[in-house]
C-alpha cells in the first residue's frame, strides 16, 4: 500500500462518516432583512430529521423577535444544499 493509497482511504472514510452524520448550517432569521441572519450555527446531526429537531431546539433558545425562522442547509462537499425553513412562530 503506498501513502496515496492510505490517504485516499482516509478521505474515504471522512466523507463516509460525514454521510452518517451530516453537517448542517442553521441560519437564523430574526429580522426583516432574510439575508442577514442574526446567527450562523453550525452542527453535526444522525440524519434530517435530527438535524430539523436540533434546529428547532436552536430557534427556541435564539435571541431575537418571537417570530422568528431559521434556513435549514446540509454539506454537500463544499457546498451546501438548501433543505427547509424551520419556523418558529409568535
């Protein structure tokens, strides 16, 4: 096996184990403005619908407005794909 072989299966299994347990952006919206979030929280979660419920923990404790949103993104290398708008209304 040579190093290149060795890294190659390295990155192999980061982005495995990062398919498991995805990397999701939660921009929080607070404001009228929807493209200047009050708060960027970045976290790993088992899946979309864990990473909507952490989500929603994120909103409910967030300093802002009572209505108030949050922008839902998951990693896709390096880039992110837009999932959903999780709101938390007054």
């Amino acid at each position: 096996m040579t190093a290149g072989n060795s890294l190659g299966g390295t990155i192999a299994g980061l982005h495995q184990l990062i398919a498991e347990h995805g990397e999701f952006r939660l921009e929080i919206v607070a404001g009228p403005d929807p493209d200047s979030p009050s708060a960027v929280v970045w976290f790993r979660a088992d899946g979309i619908a864990a990473a909507i419920a952490q989500g929603r923990r994120f909103l409910a404790v967030a300093d802002g407005s009572d209505d108030r949103y949050g922008e839902l993104y998951q990693r896709n290398g390096d880039l992110a794909d837009f999932l959903t708008t999780i709101h938390l209304g007054a």
